[in-house]
C-alpha cells in the first residue's frame, strides 16, 4: 500500500530507537530550560523544591495524597487513584522511586509529554518517511502549545491530550495498512485506556473511531477484517462499565482470531456494535454538549433560576484571532499555512491520514473554542509541515544538500517555538509565602472544615491548607453565586449566615448544589432569591446547626479578578438579567505630580477640583484613603473627605503601590472591608491570618 521507495534508513530498527531516544530527551531538555531561570528563585519554592505552575496540578496531587498519607478523607470532590490516570501513576511513581510527591508531580509532565516523538516517529516509519518522522518529533514535542500545556511544572492531565491521541492515530492508520487484527486489538485497547488518561478529549477519540469506521466501509467494505476491526474500536468506544468492555474486547479479539465467522453475519454485527456505540456513548448529546459550551455564552436557563455561565469569563474559552492560533499550533502565521498545506498533501498521497482530520478540524476550532484546543493539533500540524518540506526538497538531486535544505527548514519552523520557551517565564501558582499562609491554616480546626474561596483556589487549599471548598476549578457552578455574593455583599450578617447556611446545607445534602437546594431551583416552591438575601441581611432566620468550622479566604492575588467574581452575583437569577455595573479599577502604575494623579488607561485625579477624568467623563471623588501598615502589624486607615456627594473612592494601598479606584458598591463589599480595611464585626468573624498576602476569617455563628 505505500509506494514511496523503502530505504535501509527506514529498516534499521536500533537506528528507529535511537531516533526515539534523542527527540525525547529533546523534549526534556528543551523543557529544563523553565528549570534552569526558575530554579533559584526563593519565591517559587516550597519544601526544597519548585511548586507547580498550574491550579488544576493541585486537584490530582490531592488525589495523590489521599492515597499515599490518608489526607482528605471528608473532601468529596478529591479524585481516588483508580479514577483517573494522572493520579494512578503518581501514586506508583511516589511509591517506587526515591523522591517526594513534590517533585514528582514537577517533573511528571515532561517525562509523559515528551512520549508523543514515539507516535510521531513511528507514523513517519509506517509511511516510509522516518526521517520526517523524527524531524517533526523535535517540532512536535515542542511546539508552542504543546509546551505550555505540558511544560515542567504544568501537572495536569492535558500532558496525556494529544499524547495518546497520537498513540491511537498511530494504530488506527496501521490497522488501515496492514489490515492486521492484532493492531486492530491494540488500537481498541488504547481508545479503551484513553477516558482514564483523559476524559476531556473522549468526543475527538469518537471522531476519529467514526472516521475510521467510515474510511473502511468506502474503502475496505469487502475485506472480512474491515468489520472485525469495526466492532473491535465500537466496543472500545461504547459507554458501558470498564469491567464488561475490557474482557469483552479481548474475548472477540481470540474469537476473531480463531473463528471463522461469515461475512454477511459480521457485516450485521459491526452495525449493531455502531448503534450500540452511538447509544450508550450518548455520542451526539456529547459532541453537541462541547460545541454548545463554546458558541452560545450567556445564562444558564436549565433551571427555573437564570445563573451566569462561567464559560463567559474563562480566558481559555474565549475566541482567538488566526494569528493566536498560528503562534499556538505551529509558531508563526506561516508555519501554520505550511502545515495545512502539507496536510492536504499527506491526505492526496496517503489518503488514510484523513483520520487526523479531527485533530487539525479541532485545531482550527480554537478560534471560536479558544486556546485550549490548539494543543491536539500540534503533532500532526509537524508531521504536516515536515513532509510538505520533504517533497520539496525531493526535488534537489544531491542527497546532501537536499538533506541539508530539509533540516534548515524544519529549523525555521522550530526556531519561533524556541524563542516562544526561553521567553515563557510563567510563574507558580502560588508564591512561598502565600503557600505558609495556606499550610499555618492547616493547624487550625480539622479536615472537616470548609473554606470559602474563588473557584482558583480551590485546589491549592486542598493540597497545602488540608480544607474543603464549596467551589473549585472543576466545580464553578451554580454556587458561584453563593460565593461571589457572600464576597461582594455590603452585608457581613449576610455573609457569615450564607457561609453557613451555605456549607451545612453542602454537606447535609449529600453535596448537592447549594444554589439549587437552597433556592429550590426549578420546583414549584422555588424561592424568591431577592427577599431570601434580604431576609440574611435584615431578618430573622432559623441558623442549622453548626457541624465544622467555616473561613473566609480572601487573598490579595483576588483583587485583580475581583469584578469577575462580582459579575456571578451581579445578576437577577429570575430574569437573568444583569443589575447596573459597578466601577472597579486598580492601577498598574502611576504618576504623581503637584496638580494631578495619573492612574493610566485614562484615569487621572485632578488634586484641586477633586475630579476624576475617566476617559471623556469627569467623576466627582467622594473620598480618598490611605492604607498601611502599623508597626504591630495592624492596619493604618485614614480617610480624607473630597466631595460629599461624590460617586467614587480612591483607595491608595502603600504597601502595594496601587491605587483602587472603585464605587460604593464596592467600597462596602465583604472582601474590601474585611481584606483592605481588615473591618469586621467581631461578634461574626475572628481573624486568625493576617498577612499582606491573605487574610483568612473564622465565621463565629
């Protein structure tokens, strides 16, 4: 079936593993380089060691502790080690090798990611082009969002994405060449391991298991392998038990292979397998569920109660211009036009690498779905450009400098993704002194309790502080409201009864929803969320008992995303409609003069009217503070009166070097009161960390 000539270069099999070996400990290298400017920078460590520079890191790794030191027996949302890949591997690795969980889930990314220059080499040697192959493992293995998505430090399962895709792609395209059953077999076994590995990308596996089944009924429908094959991925990909499916798979594998089942019979059997697998797999519901989340942003309207999508105000999730996505996919705007070129030219000459269609077509969806999407076409975007170089140069008669010009283009297209990693000095998540705040609160109370945070820091108040979280970065739901009005309410009886109310009814109803369980949401005695929140404000209400302790989180790092926690309770939940928007802006820098202060973005203090210009409009101030800091570590407040029917406050933090400019609204919420001013009734709250960084409060009632 391939009919580019074979060379003693593509036989040589120590020659494939050498190829193998030096890209990957490319991959590895290239990767060190993050290492190499982060490493001694105090900030970043913790216990001796670099921190990660991914929240969603903190989930698995929690996952991990559960199993290996018996931690967050009461947290429900912690994964178990048999649920998901990531965890199981960590657990063996911590288990067998000589180093502490923090830095094996540092390294672990790496030393996962860099697998896919297997795949890649392999395609190129499946097709006759194994120096194709290996040129595009280096491109590959490296390549903008493939790095940033699976760099040292980005602990996640995303370092599986587009690795076992690859793996799958591989088998798939040899079961297609060689009509083989056993690659058939092996295929069905890594779509069948692939939703432990990584669930998120399970609608792309069944884009391509139906793009396979498809290419062999037009092209191999009178082959009796063709619905062998068939059946074999349609099982893999059916949506029942693992425990029914894995001895399934291999009980029709050695029946296949011993059994001479008749061709009529099997043509009907792979079609019931196909139904059974659009079915249970509930296919369409889920590609569409994925689709939907992207283009049709707005409100919830599942319920009776109209909640505002998180989707909304995740930078990932938002769309991207083609250039972004070029950067992303293969480094340059030409990069990626000569990939999709070559990739045209990979389908007219070996038609069967139509079956990465899903892998580029989701590429592309990146710029409606956003960057996240970019990474899974990265492999086969190298692949693409390689080949389309190596036709090119095919044409140079010298060996040598045909091989030369080759290598130098590939180069050209490594050389931006180069540039990009050694300019990606991505911090970590969090800094040291901000991870001592989280592990002095774990001596506080038991693991029972509950924090109340912003879904960003969920996780790492798992890991290091050992409490749970009504919201986390896998569970922003409806309860964001809860949190963001508990946050933004000028209330603080209101925002220690919700914190309560809140967390008791989390665990007391088996950890449901509290927004829906609390509200009613969607039944016939759904309550009026309205005259509810003033009944906390103003009201006498029945308190349920209290069974742990509860806290505020409010961390300094929150201020700069503080309007986007706002916007989640900024809404009428009956009519989805959002309430007048608040003004909030901080300052990047400043310039202080005798007659103005310049904030920047066209914000500017005129000192003697005691005006504020903002862009064309002149805003009255009504006062300005200045915080610092008392030598016992207390907070210093004054406040200078400007305009008395002035609209907004300016807030001059010292020991930042900000300036917040913000309205009533904002100026009286919980987090800026309790976190700038550190005001708080004492009969509802006791401060129990206060620190530039974080100042943590126990709810009293």
């Amino acid at each position: 079936m391939n009919n580019e000539k074979i060379s003693p270069f593509e036989s040589s099999t120590k020659l494939i593993l050498l190829l193998m070996a030096v890209a990957y400990f490319f991959s590895i290298a290239i990767r060190m380089i993050w290492v190499y400017q982060m490493g001694d920078v105090p900030t970043y460590q913790w216990n001796g060691q670099l921190m990660i520079n991914t929240n969603d890191g903190y989930i698995w790794a929690s996952g991990a502790q559960k199993v290996l030191d018996g931690l967050h027996q009461y947290n429900p949302r912690v994964p178990d080690w048999l649920d998901y890949g990531v965890v199981f591997f960590t657990v063996i690795a911590a288990k067998i090798l000589p180093f502490s969980l923090d830095t094996i889930i540092l390294y672990m990314p790496a030393v996962v990611a860099g697998l896919v220059v297997i795949p890649i080499i392999l395609i190129g040697r499946l097709f006759n082009f194994t120096f194709v192959g290996f040129l595009a493992a280096l491109i590959g293995s490296v390549a903008w969002s493939y790095y940033n998505r699976t760099m040292i430090g980005y602990y996640d399962t995303d370092m599986f994405s587009a690795m076992a895709p690859m793996f799958i792609l591989y088998f798939l395209l040899r079961t297609i060449e060689y009509e083989n059953l056993n690659n058939a077999f092996i295929s069905a076994l890594i779509i069948f391991a692939y939703p432990f590995l990584y669930d998120g990308g399970l609608s792309l596996v069944y884009a391509m298991g139906l793009l396979y089944m498809l290419y062999m009924v037009l092209f191999h429908r009178k082959e009796t392998f063709t619905y062998q094959s068939i059946v074999l991925i349609s099982v893999a990909l059916m949506g029942i038990a693992w425990f029914i499916k894995l001895p399934l798979i291999i009980l029709l594998y050695f029946a296949f292979g011993r059994i001479a089942f008749n061709r009529q019979k099997l043509v009907i059997a792979s079609a019931v397998a196909v139904l059974l697998f659009l079915y249970s797999g509930n296919v369409f519901s889920l590609v569409w569920a994925k689709f939907s989340v992207y283009f049709f942003r707005g409100v919830d309207e599942s319920g009776g109660l109209k909640f505002y999508e998180v989707a909304q105000t995740v930078r990932e999730a938002g769309r991207i211009p083609f250039e972004t996505m070029a950067n992303r996919i293969s480094g340059s705007i030409p990069g990626v036009i000569i990939a999709l070129l070559g990739y045209l030219l990979l389908v007219i000459r070996h038609r069967s690498f139509i079956l990465a269609l899903p892998l580029i077509g989701i590429g592309i969806f990146s710029l409606w779905g956003g960057l996240r999407f970019t990474v899974f076409a990265v492999p086969v975007a190298a692949i693409s450009a390689v080949y389309l170089f190596y036709v090119a140069t095919s044409y140079i008669k010298i060996p040598a400098a045909r091989n030369t010009m080759l290598v130098l283009l590939c180069g050209a297209i490594l050389y931006p993704n180069i540039t990009h990693i050694i300019g990606y000095k991505v911090p970590t998540v969090f800094g040291n002194r901000e991870v001592k705040i989280l592990d002095t609160l774990k001596t506080k109370g038991s693991d029972k309790d509950y924090v109340i945070a912003w879904w960003d820091y969920g996780y790492p108040i798992w890991y290091y502080g050992e409490k749970n979280t009504l919201i986390d970065g896998g569970k922003h739901n409806h309860d964001n409201f809860i949190v963001s009005e508990i946050l933004s309410t000028p209330s603080q009886l209101e925002a220690a009864r919700l914190s309560r109310i809140a967390v008791e009814t989390y665990v007391d109803s088996n950890y449901s929803i509290v927004a829906d369980t609390l509200f009613k949401n969607g039944r016939e005695d759904q309550v009026d969320v309205g005259t509810y929140l003033e009944t906390l404000r103003y009201g006498d209400i029945e308190m349920p008992k209290k069974t742990r302790e509860v806290y505020l989180y409010l961390p300094w790092r929150m201020m700069d995303i503080f309007p986007t926690v706002r916007i989640f309770s900024n809404i009428d939940l009956d009519t989805g409609k959002k309430h007048l928007r608040p003004f909030f802006y901080m300052s990047r820098g400043h310039k202080d003069t005798t007659e103005t202060l310049n904030l920047g973005n066209g914000v500017l203090l005129n000192k003697k009217s005691g005006m504020l210009h903002i862009g064309m409009q002149k805003v009255p101030v009504k006062s300005f503070y200045t915080v610092g800091s008392r030598n016992n570590g207390t907070v210093d407040v004054k406040r200078q009166p400007v305009i008395a029917k002035g609209k907004l406050s300016i807030i001059y933090m010292a020991n930042y070097g900000r300036f917040l400019v913000l309205d009533d609204s904002y100026l009286n919420s919980t987090f800026v009161r309790m976190f700038v001013f550190e005001q708080y009734d004492k009969s509802l709250f006791e401060q129990v960390i206060s620190s530039p960084y974080a100042k943590i409060y126990r709810v009293k009632i």
